[in-house]
C-alpha cells in the first residue's frame, strides 16, 4: 500500500511539473529530463513557496536585492578588471553548466550554496562583501553570453531558489533577450530581473555585442518553517556537492569531483547515438523499462 502511495505521488509531482506553465517539453523528452527524478522535491518547493507560482517575480517583494542594483556600477567594474578570469571550464567539474560551455557561455563563480569562493574575494572583495551582506543570497556568478550564441530550452534543476539577473554590461538590444516560459525580457544595463528557472526557459543573444550580468540564486521564501529548514537542507547537501571551481584554490563538490567519471560514460552513449541511433535508444529506454520494473517490484 505505501509502496503505490508513494508511486502515486511521485507520477503525480511529474504531471504537474510537466503541466506546469505554457512551454513544455515533448512527453518522451519530459520523461528522460532530470526535472522528472527531481519533481517531487520541486513539486513541494513551489506549492509551498510564500509568492504567488508565476514565470517572473516582483522585485519590489525583496527589498534587500536593491543593495545590488544601487551597486551595479561597482559590481561592473570589478567584472570588467577581471574579465580573463570568466571562462567557460577547460575539465569535466561544472555538471550544472557543462552543456553551455560549447556554446561560448562563460562564467566566474562568486559564492555556491557556502562561503564566497578564494579567487572571488581576492579579485572581487566589493562585490563579495555586497552578496555575503543578503543572507538568502546563496548562489552567484558573473556569466557572459556572447554575440551570436544561445542557450536551448531547459529547466534548472532545484526549485528552492529563484534566479536574479542584473545587468552590467549588455547589448541593451532586444535581440538579446531571456525567455521564461513564452515571456521574453531583454537585459539593461543597471537593471535587475527575477524569475523562476525551473519553468522551461531559453536564452538567446542575436546582438553584436557580449552580454554579461551577476547571476545569483535567491533562497524562495516558504510558508512554513518546516519547508524553509527542508529547503536549507537540501541547499547545504545536494546543492553544495554542486560547487565548481575557478581555480586550484577553491572547492570542487563532490558531485563535481564524480562528474569527469559520469561524463566518460556520457560520451560512449553519445559516440553510439552518432554510429547507431536506433541501438542507442533501444539500449536507453531498456535502461528505463529496468528502473520502472525494478520499482514496481520493490
């Protein structure tokens, strides 16, 4: 009887993420994709999230972001001075990002779910000081999306944050612009943006200009206690083992440490999908079938 409650369950958070917003994923996409392993924490992080579910966020409802948006001015200047120091990661240690790094996206880690990082206080310390001053700041990064690229539709993976773009230095051009569930917003310099990364978004920059902003992940607020230390929980654990670094001087999480391993057998399925399309979707889904069997027998 638990074992189908928790079958039950576990389907129905699936639906609802999948159901969730104008944009989805095709079925058999939904199926494969990582926001179905996390829906059921997903699902309870948003239906118990203090805001309205919606794509985009009001800013106006968390004043101390406005510390850093008064700021963008020092925040740019200290990303202009270490410019050579964003950079896509040249080893297999940024599961989260991986993807977007052969697409030109480049990054230079700030804070993750922790402490500031080394190299961030020692080449950034206002910009540091200014995120370890918000406290529900638990994640952040300059990222640069450059001319001419994008990012293809995705979910994140963890919903116990919302995600802050502010602009420093960006094409000011509609042609560079983020889509959040079939809503576009195009950066500004000195303006700042919050929405929900785990509705399926995109991110294009059709411009002639790089566009580079602070990227930070905002702790979602909770209507209930037991949901915010659930939240924090799963931010200190799963989250943190996500830390990549930008230099030997800062941490590699754990399952970034486990990630060049993983990704070796990534590219065996990949180098199938190339010589045998149909073999590797058969070995796939066979994979799957396993896991369902398996669990139904439990």
């Amino acid at each position: 009887m638990i074992k189908w409650l928790l079958i039950l369950l576990f389907v129905a958070s699936v639906l609802y993420t999948h159901f969730r917003g104008r944009v989805r994923h095709r079925p058999m996409r939904q199926v494969s994709d990582h926001s179905t392993f996390m829906a059921p924490i997903n699902a309870l992080m948003t239906l118990c999230g203090r805001d309205k579910d919606r794509p985009y966020h009001d800013l106006t409802q968390y004043p101390e972001l406005e510390r850093l948006t008064a700021n963008w001015q020092t925040i740019r200047d200290e990303a202009l001075a270490m410019q050579e120091h964003i950079k896509a990661s040249s080893r297999y240690d940024d599961a989260g990002f991986n993807s977007f790094f052969r697409r030109g996206w480049k990054r230079f880690y700030l804070k993750w779910y922790g402490d500031s990082h080394p190299s961030a206080r020692r080449l950034c310390p206002q910009t540091t000081q200014l995120l370890a001053s918000i406290p529900n700041v638990k994640a952040a990064m300059f990222a640069e999306l450059p001319a001419g690229s994008h990012l293809t539709l995705h979910r994140d993976p963890y919903a116990g944050s919302l995600r802050y773009h502010l602009g420093l230095v960006t094409p000011n051009d509609d042609r560079c612009y983020i889509d959040v569930d079939g809503e576009t917003y195009s950066w500004r310099d000195g303006e700042a943006v919050m929405f929900d990364e785990t509705y399926l978004h995109r991110a294009e920059n059709g411009s002639e200009q790089d566009r580079l902003i602070l990227f930070c992940d905002i702790e979602r607020p909770m209507k209930y206690a037991w949901a915010r230390r659930l939240n924090r929980f799963v931010g200190r654990t799963l989250m943190a083992a996500a830390a990549s670094p930008n230099d030997e001087n800062d941490r590699t999480g754990g399952l970034n440490r486990a990630f060049k391993y993983l990704y070796a057998v990534r590219k065996q399925g990949k180098a199938l999908k190339k010589r045998n399309k149909t073999l590797y979707y058969l070995i796939k889904w066979a994979l799957f079938a396993l896991v369902v069997v398996a669990i139904l027998a439990w």
